[in-house]
C-alpha cells in the first residue's frame, strides 16, 4: 500500500506503483509512472511524460521531467525515463528529450546524482554512475556505465564518455573520453586511466593491457585513429578493443596532449 501526503498533487492519470511514498506539496502529473517502492520526498515535482522506474529515492525539491531548456523546443511529445534504484538528491533538473534527439531522455539503474545536478535533454546515462554536485550535462551528452564526474563540471553538448572514466571536478569538458581513462582540468584533457576505479571491477592482466594500450594511443606520438585500427587488429583483449573502437568512432575528438 502506498503512503501519499493527502498535501501532495497528484493529477488523475498517474501511475502509481505499490509501496510508494509521495511527501507533502510534491507534483505528480498525469502522465507521470511511479514505479513500486519509489521513494519522493516533499517538495519535489514530477512533471510531463516520465516514467520513473522502482525503488527510487527522489529528494526534496527535485525537479523531475520539466520541459527541455531548448528554444527549438515547440511542446511536442516527449519523455523522460528513468530505471530502478537510483537516488536523486536535491534540487536535481532532469529534462525529457527534444524531437531532435529522438524525445527521449534516458537513465539507467543504480546511480547517484548528487545536489544540483542537472541533465539536459536527450541525455542517456548507463548504470552505477557517479555524479557529484552541481555537475552538469547540456543536452545530448551520453555515459557509459561506472562513469563518475567530479563536483561543478560542465560538459558540453553531444559528448559522450565511455565506461569507468572519470571527469575531474571543476573541469570543463568539451570533447570525448574514452573508456576506463580519466580526465580534468579547464579545459579538460586527459591525465591517464582512471586506475582506482578500474581496480575496482577489472582484472590486473587486463589493467595491464588497458596501460600498453593508453601508452601506444596517447603517448606514442602516432597517428591517434591508424594506431587504435592497429591495435584493433592485433589485440585479443576485450577492453582494449573497446577503447580503440571508441577512439575510433568518436565525433567530437579526445583532448589529449599530442607528442611530437
């Protein structure tokens, strides 16, 4: 049985799973999926299409689903989903997608977005991510799985991050980071493989693979895209072939220090 504040708003037409809890003055629209063992404390809102998926844990103040921070934006039919166990803190903006983007903003399961953060429209976000305080992501930008970014971090429109990297806080990124690395500064480059983290998931015959392959990509001075295809073909290890077909495939560049 849920628990709802008879001070809540709730809009005939919401979707409202079993064990929810629903805190005084929060806002709940009628388009709106609640799923069970959902959490929602006072305050917060729910607005336009989203589906909220269970055992969430939405804080004071949320914003959740208010229409895209885009002037293109004409009200068209757009939605924002969001997956199972993840916690919201406080005074999150999590906008649905644009038409543009293909009108979906998407998030997956078991991650942590911390005061103040705010995802723009059309983002996508995996599993088990991190982000810190005031981080905040313009629209289109998509992460992998075990990403983390660091407090008061800015990324720029369309990029996107791969699995287990790591955005320094108070960077600036503007361009792609490649998976299992580790990035920060203003602007924001990288600093090598996020190795705390790497240790954590990965083994250390693949750690050590992972390093040959970093060095040979960002360090050797080579062409960056003829070594990842070189590596591509010579490498039987999984996580070194991730790598090299993200540098491959990436559209907005990776902001590393070049050699001569």
């Amino acid at each position: 049985m849920s628990n709802i504040s008879k001070l809540a708003i709730i809009e005939d037409g919401a979707v409202i799973g079993e064990n929810v809890e629903i805190g005084p003055f929060c806002h709940v629209s009628s388009e709106a999926v609640i799923g069970d063992g959902t959490k929602i404390a006072q305050g917060a809102c729910i607005y336009g299409k989203t589906t909220i998926g269970k055992n969430n844990e939405i804080f004071s103040h949320a914003v959740i689903g208010s229409i895209p921070q885009d002037l293109k934006f004409e009200g068209e039919d757009v939605e924002l989903i969001i997956g199972d166990n993840n916690t919201i803190r406080e005074f999150t903006l999590f906008n649905p997608g644009t038409k543009g983007g293909g009108g979906k903003t998407i998030i997956g399961n078991h991650n942590l977005f911390m005061g103040y953060v705010h995802l723009g429209h059309d983002v996508i976000i995996g599993n088990h991510c991190i982000l810190a305080n005031a981080a905040t992501l313009a629209g289109h930008v998509e992460l992998g799985d075990y990403v983390v970014v660091g407090g008061m971090t800015p990324i720029h429109q369309f990029v996107h991050i791969g699995d287990y990297a790591m955005v320094g806080g108070a960077s600036a990124l503007a361009q792609d980071v490649p998976p299992f690395c580790m990035a920060e500064g203003n602007r924001a480059s990288l600093r090598g493989l996020n190795l705390t983290g790497l240790r954590r998931h990965i083994e250390r015959d693949d750690i050590n693979a992972l390093k040959s392959a970093y060095r040979e990509l960002f360090e050797s001075g080579k062409p960056l895209k003829d070594t990842a295809s070189e590596l591509l073909e010579s490498t039987e290890n999984h996580y070194v072939t991730d790598l090299c077909n993200f540098v491959i495939k990436t559209k907005r560049g990776i902001p590393f220090e070049r050699k001569n």
